[in-house]
C-alpha cells in the first residue's frame, strides 16, 4: 500500500500556487516538499499543517493507493 500526494499538487495547480509558496505558506522545508513529490512518507504533523493553512482535508490533498493484487 502507498500513499499518493498527487491531489495536493493538482489543489496547487487550481489555487495557482507554486512549491515556493507552499513551502512560505507551510513553513515546511524542500526535502519535506520533495517527499511528498516522490510519494515517500511524511508525518501526519506535516499533513495536518497542509490542511490547516490550505483550508482542506487530508482526502483532499493525499489518497491510499492499494498495491496490484491486494484487496478492495
């Protein structure tokens, strides 16, 4: 099973906002904003601070993907 971030970066693509904003607006660092580009784990704390200061939930910005093969 693995997370997906892709709906984070697609809100940014529709509030036009650039990495370099999210990360001001965030205070989060760039190997943070690099993990979540590359799918890798981040905690929830970082999750949360996204939604808070995005005004979103977490389904907005993050989705489970299950792996080939595993149950629905």
């Amino acid at each position: 099973m693995a997370l997906s971030y892709k709906k984070l970066f697609k809100l940014m693509i529709d509030r036009d906002m650039k990495k370099k904003e999210l990360k001001e607006l965030t205070r989060l660092s760039y190997t943070t904003i690099s993990k979540l580009e590359k799918g890798e784990n981040v905690t929830m704390d970082v999750l949360d601070k996204i939604c808070c200061k995005m005004g979103c939930q977490l389904s907005d910005i993050a989705e489970i993907i299950p792996d080939e093969g595993e149950r629905k």
